[in-house]
C-alpha cells in the first residue's frame, strides 16, 4: 500500500524504526550527549504518517536492545543515544556518507563463507545483516560474495568479541577469461528489484517543492531513511553488469540536492524541538 504524506509518497520499506535511526544518525550521533524527550520523535514521526504508538513502541524496542537509554523528568519520558547505538549508526553513517555510496570500492570481488553452530542463530542473523549491508548477497550454500574490496575488518568490528576465530574465511577474487561473472551476478542479487528500488526513490523525491513537503525536519528525516534503505538495496555492482540507463547517478545527485536544500533548516528545527522542552 502506498500513502500520500503532505504531497510525499511513503513507501512500504520506510518503518517507524527506520525513521527513528535515520533522526538519531543526522541529529544525535555527531552532537555532545543529549536527552530528547519522546515527543520530539512522536512529532517529526506524525508528518511521516507515523501514529504516536507505534513511534513509542519503536523507541521502547531500541531500548530495550540497547541503543537508548530511557530516563523521566516529571511527567516527560527522554531517551539519550548510547554508545553501542553510537556504534551502530556510526557504521551506517560511514556508508551512506562515503563520496560514491552506490558504486563499490576498487575492483574484482570479495568472497566470504563463514560457519555458525546452528544453536547461536542470533549471531548468524547479526552475520548475515552486516554481510547485507556491506553489499553482500548469497552467491551459493555458504559462499558470499561482494563487488569491490570490502574492508571486512572495519565491516565487523562490532562482531569481533563474539565470533570464535576462523568462523569467518574471506578472500579477494578477480574475473577469469572464459568465466563471465553476468549470470553469477543476476543470480545472486536481484538487478530488476534494485532497478525498481531507484525509480521508486526518484519518482518520490525528484519533483519535491517546499510546498509539498512536512516540516524540513520530518522531510530530512524522510529522506535519510529512504536513502539508506536503497543504499542497503544497492551494493553497487560494475556498471557494465547493468545494463544502459542505470538509475543510480540521478538517485545521487537528487539526494545530495535535497540533503543540500534541508541542511540549515532542518538543524535549526531539530535545535528549536529540543529547547522547547527544556
């Protein structure tokens, strides 16, 4: 189902979670520790078409995974960013900043195949999700794999202390003569879905006036989260793979420009949001 919001269309993908990681990341990560009452969220989440208890079940959720903290003043209930969120936002941060987000860094390919005890599924799935994010996609039972040099090190620092040593085993790769890597690719990712992930992005942000948005803060927020969910779409694969007219230059330059356009207001927004309740 799709829903107008003030002239802007939401999509499935964007979910209270992913507006709430997306305002923490712009406005909590990089700033001094701050307490920000719920109803900040609540508002910014109400323009998204977001009702107000679904935005506390989400902010109730990171807390109790250990992304905020929560504390009360009175009758108001704040939650501060903590530094395993920091951790956290500040590795999404890194990717969607990065000067080319949509095409992988450097050449040939990362490969990866890795062995978790069917008892420690929790760890897997934090496995295969920061796999997903860096670009990775199944190539076959086992084996992943990943356009470009993968920094791996940095990629899973967060899971260093819990994976016992040699459950991961990762190499570099390169194509071979005879070996084209076209069906391996369309086999693995999905190149028509990721194609379709960009036109709904640009279809949604390209035409977008000050008139036909919510508040620059709620549109920032808007934003950031769709832009960070075609990012995880998007491992950036070798342009050649692609095909012509691949959508994904015009997806950049939209989401600087409006990145741009937002940059003053949204912060002076966000900055009179939090004095209010103080």
């Amino acid at each position: 189902m799709m829903v107008t919001v003030s002239g802007v269309v939401a999509g499935r993908g964007r979910s209270p979670r992913s507006l709430v990681l997306a305002l923490l990341g712009e406005y909590m990560l990089e700033s001094e520790p701050q307490s920000v009452r719920a109803g900040l969220f609540i508002e910014v989440l109400e323009g998204a078409g977001v009702q107000p208890p679904a935005t506390r079940s989400t902010l109730d959720r990171l807390e109790q995974t250990g992304m905020l903290g929560r504390e009360r003043r009175g009758r108001e209930v704040l939650f501060t960013l903590t530094s395993p969120g920091a951790a956290v936002l500040r590795e999404a941060t890194q990717r969607v900043r990065f000067p080319e987000p949509l095409h992988a860094d450097g050449n040939g390919w990362t490969l990866v195949t890795f062995s978790v005890p069917e008892g420690q599924r929790t760890l897997r799935h934090r496995l295969r999700s920061t796999l997903t994010w860096e670009g990775f996609a199944p190539l076959r039972d086992g084996l992943w794999i990943a356009p470009g040099a993968v920094d791996l090190r940095r990629a899973m620092a967060a899971l260093e202390g819990d994976l016992p040593a040699g459950t991961v085993v990762a190499f570099r790769a390169e194509e071979l003569d005879g070996f084209p890597m076209g069906d391996g690719v369309r086999g693995a990712w999905d190149i028509e879905a990721i194609r379709a992930a960009h036109q709904s992005f640009i279809e949604t942000w390209e035409d977008v006036s000050a008139e036909a948005v919510p508040s620059a803060l709620t549109s920032r927020t808007m934003l950031v989260a769709d832009w960070l969910a075609l990012v995880r779409t998007d491992p950036g694969l070798p342009r050649e793979l692609l095909g012509e007219a691949w959508p994904a230059l015009q997806s950049l330059e939209i989401y600087r420009r409006l990145r741009s356009a937002t940059e003053k207001s949204s912060a002076a927004e966000f900055a009179r949001l939090v004095s209010a309740s103080r």
